[in-house]
C-alpha cells in the first residue's frame, strides 16, 4: 500500500535519467544518484554531487582486529534465490521521487544506488564539552557499554543511518532509519564472524534495508534479520540502547563521549544543522508512511506514534510513548522482571528499561514526583539505573535490550506484539 506523502526534500536534487517504476512524493533519504553501469562515488570537488568510476575489483575484508576499518571493493553479487520476504516488498528510493523494487531492479540499479547515504566505518568522538553544538532537545540514540557511554545525534544520523565500531571490544552495529525513525543498535558478531554494515538505499516496510559487505545480504533493520541473500532468516543480538533528548543522556552519563561531525567525510560544516524531519510523525499519521508498506490491521496506536520496545530472549513487549508523560513499570518479559521507566522532557518522549533484580533480590519499583525508588529499601534510583542514595546507594542495573520505533514499523515486523500503554 502507497499513501503519497508530500515532504520537505533534505538534500538531494533532481537528476536526469529513465523515470523511475513508480513515483512517490517522498522524504528524500540523501543526494541524488544517476543510475549508470558503473559505481558511483562522491568527490570532494563536487560536495554531495555523484560521478562514475570503473567497479574496483572485489577484495576480502582484513580479518577482525577489533578496530573500524573502511571497506574496500564491492560485496559479492546479491544472491535473490534465497529470501524470506517477497522481492516486490523490497523497494530502491531512487532519490528522484519514487522507488524501484527489488524484483524490477538490474543489477546496474543495485550497484549504482549502494551506499548513496554514506555510512559511517571509522568513527571518531569527542567529549560533551566539544559537542557542545548538540542541544538538550537534539535526540540522540545512547548506548552505554561496560566501559563508556556513547551519544549518536539524530542530525547526523539522519545523513549516514549506519555506524560501524568496536566498544570495549564488541563489534557494534548502531543503525537509524528516520523514515520510521527507528533506533536500534545490534552487535555486529554472528556465528563467529564479524560483519560489516553498509546501505543499500533500499526499504521493506518504509525501513532501511542494510547489507553486510561479506556475503551481500539484505538486513531489515528495525528485526535485524536478514531477508535476502545466503543468510537470510539469520538475526543479529540487539543490544540495549535508548532514543533520547540529548540533555537526558547527558545528565544520566555526564562524561558520554559524542560521535564527532569532524569524520573527514568532506561536505560542508553545517550539512548537520537542519532537521528535514521536523513533523515527521504527525505526517504519517495523517497520510500514511512513504514507501509501500503492508495494511494496518492493529489500530491501537496511531501508525507515526513512537514505541519504545524491549527483548527477553524470544519476547518482545512495547512500550507506548506519546502523550503518556512520566511513569514507570513493573513487568514481566521472557520470564525475567523488568522495569521500564518513561518521561516525557525536552519535547520528547524517551524510555529506558532495567532487569529489576538486584544481588538475588527483585525489586518493585515507584516514580512519585520524578523520583525513581524501589519499594523494598526506599533507594532513590537515576534513569542511569543506578542508586544513588539509600541502602543500595551505589548498587546497578542491567539494561534490558530495546528499540524505538515508530509503531507502524514495530507492529508490521512483529504482528500481535504485546503492548503496554500508560
């Protein structure tokens, strides 16, 4: 189903070329593309303008060494015998106002749109103070590891959708799609082998569709799993992460470290300022998302409403976000208990969720007036999960893996899921 959806156009411009299958006003996703018979790369001289270059010859990846690295040569050819979706439901934004799908596109259409967004391989960061461009209401996906936070602004998502690294050791995978403005950070690692994350400037169920630079595969990002290729039905381990103002998670983690605008990607410097997507969600909800998605059947959120949805093992609950303002719930999920606390600060509605035990013990959990404490010893705890006054004043809490999303993403990958609403 297509609802036309007339939006603001981001950066991308109109180019000459056949007309695409079929058109679309839409949210463009990057720069424009001219589909050719060969690869296409940016050029510095030529800011976010595309010109062709010969295919280079492909290579093998170096082996994991536990550092980001920039790939090198194309992935090997896509491989559409084996899949777990329809290839007509896999659809290329030409970023000319429409889309091709999959089952339509040559593979001089699959080459010359990879990686139009540029992904992100080799990151760098810098402390709060030197990000001090990000605002407090700027939203950002935060990602807390055993050793160090990491704050990764929307802005700049927005234009790269797909980052690369390694933290403490873990091969991590922090994937944004602002069209169903879906959050989600995966580790990279699967069966034992690491993998690289790239953008093939295609959608399934108006989400971003990834591609792993070793083996060619379609990735549907918002699940994690592979749709199209030899590893199709595979899924990556999502990790914990939360879709935040960025004054939130600065107060919850004040020495976060924020991925750096300076990633010598050329542009100009203020290419992250703007926010096309402003509205976005109210858009949706009154014309339906851009690209073609299967029909809503489950009315009991708006389809643009953002959810906030955590993993147990194989289970899945979500969590309503909008116009629900601050609360906190005990849950169970996959058989573990669990808190999820909401607010509602800086024009934005966020949440985070812990496993509620705490050395053997369960714990039951209260928000009066803002303040987080459990019942059983009266601590008051921060959205950082850890208590920072009372009995267990310096005791923590796991994180419980989660995404956001926007609920006609959340619901059309996981039909039936189990939905809490404040």
């Amino acid at each position: 189903m297509v609802v036309p959806l007339l939006l603001v156009a981001a950066c991308a411009q109109q180019v000459s070329g056949p007309p695409p299958a079929t058109t679309v006003p839409q949210q463009d996703r990057g720069p424009a593309v001219t589909i050719t018979e060969a690869t296409v790369t940016p050029t510095p001289s030529q800011g976010n303008a595309l010109v062709l270059e010969p295919s280079p010859a492909p290579t093998t990846p170096p082996a994991a060494s536990g550092r980001p690295y920039t790939p090198s040569g194309p992935p090997p050819r896509l491989d559409t015998g084996s899949a777990t979706v329809s290839l007509d439901s896999v659809v290329f934004d030409t970023f000319r106002g429409g889309y091709i799908p999959l089952s339509e596109a040559s593979d001089t259409v699959i080459e010359s749109l990879r990686d139009a967004i540029r992904p992100i391989y080799e990151p760098e960061y810098e402390s709060v103070e030197g990000g001090d461009w990000l605002k407090d209401d700027d939203l950002v996906i935060g990602h807390a590891s055993a050793g160090a936070s990491y704050a990764y602004p929307v802005r700049m998502l927005n234009l790269h959708e797909i980052v690369n690294d390694y933290i403490d050791g873990v091969p991590v995978l922090v994937s944004y799609c602002p069209l169903c403005v879906s959050g989600v950070v995966y580790n990279r690692e699967l069966d034992g082998e690491v993998l690289l994350f790239r953008n093939t400037s295609a959608l399934h169920e108006s989400d971003l569709v990834m591609y792993d630079h070793q083996t060619g595969s379609y990735w549907f990002q918002v699940l994690g799993e592979a749709v199209v290729g030899p590893l199709s039905g595979k899924r990556l381990e999502m990790l914990p992460s939360a879709t935040v103002p960025g004054g939130q998670w600065v107060e919850r983690h004040p020495d976060t470290l924020v991925l750096s605008r300076d990633l010598g990607l050329g542009g100009p410097s203020n290419r992250y300022d703007s926010n096309p997507f402003v509205g976005y969600g109210e858009r949706v909800n009154s014309s339906g998302p851009p690209f073609p998605i299967s029909p809503i059947t489950d009315a009991r959120l708006l389809p643009g409403d953002r959810v906030f949805a955590i993993q147990v093992g194989d289970s899945h609950k979500g969590y309503a976000l909008d116009r629900a303002g601050a609360w906190a719930a005990n849950d169970v999920v996959g058989g573990s208990d669990v808190v999820v606390i909401g607010r509602d600060e800086d024009g934005a509605a966020a949440a985070v969720a812990y496993f509620s035990e705490v050395d053997g013990r369960v714990l039951t959990w209260s928000l009066e007036g803002g303040v987080l404490t459990d019942v059983e010893t009266g601590s008051e705890w921060s959205d950082a999960g850890i208590a920072v006054s009372g009995p267990l004043a310096g005791s923590s809490l796991w994180a419980v893996p989660s995404r956001t999303s926007m609920w006609f993403s959340l619901v059309g990958a996981l039909p039936g899921i189990e939905l809490y609403i404040p």
